[in-house]
C-alpha cells in the first residue's frame, strides 16, 4: 500500500512542503541568503526540481543543495 503522505509522484504534500521548507530555511541561514532573493527564488526552485525528479528524502536533498 502506498503511503498517502509520501509522494512518489512528484505530488508535494503538506508534509512535503514542510520538509522542503526546513531544507530551504537551513540552507538560507547557512548562507545568508535573504528572502525574496534572486538566490533564495533559485534555491527554492532547485530544491522542487530534486522532488520533482524523486529525491524525497531530507538529507539527500540538502546534501545535493549544499
């Protein structure tokens, strides 16, 4: 049975977004990058294309946006 709070579709759910967030929040803090940014508009986007493309786990995401 799938698990209905685990995308295996590209399909970000609350609990998704949420993990996004926290990897997104991390590394913005790492490296000073400000909100609303042309750097953090990137990094957001980059961190959606790794789920998109099937990496849903929190380390490996901030490993790859690292």
């Amino acid at each position: 049975m799938i698990d209905p709070k685990v995308s295996t579709s590209g399909i970000a759910y609350p609990d998704d977004l949420a993990l996004l967030k926290r990897v997104y929040d991390r590394i913005c803090q790492e490296r000073g990058i400000g909100a609303g940014s042309a750097e953090a508009a990137d990094l957001a986007a980059q961190a959606m294309a790794l789920f998109a493309a099937g990496v849903f786990d929190e380390d490996e995401i901030n490993r790859s946006l690292s």
